[in-house]
C-alpha cells in the first residue's frame, strides 16, 4: 500500500460562479444554511446545480493519496453551519445517519438512520454507512465501500469498493503491555498509529483489526478475511489473501501475496510467511518459513504444531499411529 505523500488539508467548496477545480457537481444551499449536501438536488428551488466534467463534488487542493486513488476529503460546507445540531452533529438527508459539520461526506453517500460519522471523517462518492455503524474521528472511507451494521471504524484509512461486514472492528488498540519491576504492575505500551486497508478487501463479521504500535497495520488490495479473525498490532498482510475462520495473526507478523490461512490456524507474533504459502487448519506458525519447497522459494503447504511441510507432517502423523499399535 502507498505511503501518504502529502498532509490533508481542508477543501474549499465551490464558491459563486468559479470554476470548480476538481470539476464535481456543486450544490448552493439556500441563504438560510437550512439544506444539506446529502439533501436531493430537487427538494428545494432554492438550491441550484452548476456542473462541471467529473463526479467529485469536493475541490482538494492538497490530499492524502493512498493505494486506489483515495484522498482525505474535508469541506467547508455552506449548507452545514446553521443547520449544525448539538456537538456539531446534524442529519444527512440521504438517508437518516448523523454526519458532523466538520466531516468530508460525498453527496451521494447513504449514511443510514442510527449510523454516525465523527469529526473530521472522509466518506467517498457511492458508500453505503449501514445502521449502527461508526466512522471515527479522522477516518477515511474509499469510493463504493459498504460498512455493514454496527461495524466500527477508528484510526484507519479503507480503500475503495471494500465490504465490512456486521461487527467488524478496526482500529482499536493493540494487545500490548509489560510488568514495571519497580513496582510489579501492568503498563501498558502505547498503541498510536493506524490501520491501512487496501481497495476491494472484505472483512468478516465480528473480526478485528489492531492498530499499529511502531507501525500501521497494512492489509493488502484483494485480501478476503472470514468472521471472527484476530489481526494483531504492526501485522503486514499481502495482496489477495485469505484468512478463514478464527485465523489469529500475532503482533508484527507479516504474510506475503496469495497466502492462504485455513481455518483456526495462527501465526506467532514477529513470524514471516512469504507468498503463496497454504497453511492448514489448527496449525501454528512459531518460527518464520524460509526453506525452500518443490513449489519454488515462496510458496508450498504446511500443517501441524509446530507447523512443517504438509508431507513431512503427514509422515509424522503416520509414524505416530504405527507406534501407538505397538
């Protein structure tokens, strides 16, 4: 995934009769502020359209520009200021939700009825912010992405058409902490930075997502995670893979492209799995995989505790059941 190149700025609307530079369809609210940009383009004659070339509503003079075209998106919104309920919050009219005056939301956004989105978020053109969700505070949401119903979405950037399914949580604080020997408590390490999910991933219901530590936890453009997954703190997933039911992945681990975890089946924190690698279901990874196997340098199956190559722990599995006849 690409590094943030530039630092987010706020977004002027358009304003009179200039030119919209990032050539979006602009809508100027009534003098009253009493209309909002999710509001339909019909509800009032007050409001008029100026079109220009492209579908981006927002004018980004400097943007945060991730893997899949995402930019952070902040708007001065006309339409916000009066309207503006207690704390900031008011109602999006496509839809129902609660949008804060200071967050970059798309016109054409749904953000349905008991669905919020804080302070500062970025929502792209065609998401759909399901009932009970939560869009925390600085987030950004790539185009097409669909948040299922009570998902939580916290300290992260999400890519473009991605699906988060019911429950899911990203972005809280990684499992983190050390015994002070001075006086024998817990102390907890800080957990600061972000999560990063790419474009077209989708994450399963009720699974979870750290954020980083000492780095941002990274899932790769195409990967698929099943329900109740565990990704730990600082984890760097691949391109394009999957991660079955009850998959655990240990802090500051990290899997190449095309890995596949099978079900109930866990890495150790600070292990290295290269590409194409098939793990088999209820094994554990606890040292790296670097041998090369038939399938070339990166790539080939392994199962067992400590997991091995899948025909070495066949073997094992054999040998063990002609000892226990005897």
């Amino acid at each position: 995934m690409a590094t943030p190149r530039a630092l987010v700025r706020h977004a002027a609307h358009c304003a009179g009769g200039a030119q919209c530079r990032s050539h979006g369809t602009c809508w100027v609210p009534p003098s009253d502020g009493a209309r909002r940009p999710g509001d339909s383009p019909d509800a009032g004659a007050a409001q008029t359209r100026r079109t220009c070339a492209s579908s981006s509503r927002f004018q980004i003079t400097r943007g945060l520009r991730l893997q899949g075209g995402v930019k952070a998106i902040r708007s001065g919104d006309p339409g916000r200021g009066s309207a503006a309920g207690e704390g900031g919050f008011d109602v999006w009219g496509n839809g129902g939700g609660i949008v804060h005056n200071t967050a970059g939301v798309h016109p054409s956004v749904v953000v349905l009825a008991g669905a919020i989105v804080s302070a500062n978020a970025s929502v792209h053109d065609g998401c759909v912010i399901h009932s009970g969700a939560v869009i925390g505070a600085g987030v950004i949401v790539g185009a097409r992405t669909v948040v299922h119903a009570n998902a939580s979405l916290a300290h992260c950037v999400v890519g473009e058409d991605c699906i988060l399914h019911m429950g899911c949580r990203i972005g809280a604080d990684g499992f983190g902490f050390y015994v002070d020997e001075a006086t024998g408590s817990m102390v907890k390490r800080p957990q600061e930075l972000n999560v990063r999910i790419g474009s077209q991933v989708e994450i399963g219901a009720n699974s979870c997502i750290d954020r980083g530590s000492w780095r941002d936890t990274d899932i790769g453009d195409g990967t698929k995670i099943d329900n109740l997954v565990q990704v730990g703190h600082n984890v760097r997933v691949g391109r394009c893979c999957i991660l079955c039911g009850h998959v655990a992945l240990g802090g500051s681990s990290s899997l190449g492209d095309y890995v596949v975890m099978a079900g109930k089946s866990a890495v150790a924190d600070h292990v290295e799995v290269p590409s194409r690698v098939r793990v088999g279901a209820k094994s554990g990874v606890i040292k790296s995989i670097t041998k090369e196997s038939q399938d070339g340098p990166a790539g080939g199956d392994y199962a067992g505790f400590p997991a091995v190559e899948a025909n070495l722990w066949r073997r094992q599995v054999a040998a063990l059941k002609m000892l226990a006849k005897k």
